[in-house]
C-alpha cells in the first residue's frame, strides 16, 4: 500500500474541499462516520445473531427431550 505523507493529505483536503465546499464537508464528515459506525453495529449484531441462534437451537434440542 502506498505512504501517504503531509503534502498528499494536504492536496486530498484542498481537492474536497474545491470539490464539495467549506459548507458541506462537516456534513458529508458526519455522515461518513454515521455510516461507519452503522456498519459496525451491524457486523457485531451478525457476531452477536449467530451465538442467539446456537443458544436457541440448544433451547430447542432441550426442550424436544
């Protein structure tokens, strides 16, 4: 993976921000992270889903007996 230094980070921002303006890139920022974070909530729901349905399979093999 290439190295990104000062002066490629500088010449991204100026690019957004001639690109989108001053105005929207707090709000472009903010929905970013929303979505980022919204995609890790949903891998660990799917993590979190899986054991649920181990636990309940479990549930049902007891109650069968």
């Amino acid at each position: 993976m290439p190295k990104v230094g000062t002066g490629e980070i500088i010449l991204i921002i100026a690019v957004l921000v001639l690109f989108f303006g001053s105005r929207k890139l707090p709000e472009l920022a903010r929905s970013i992270g929303k979505s980022a974070r919204e995609l890790r909530k949903g891998l660990a729901g799917d993590d979190d889903d899986e054991d649920g349905d181990q636990e309940k399979d479990q549930d049902r093999s007891d109650d069968v007996d």
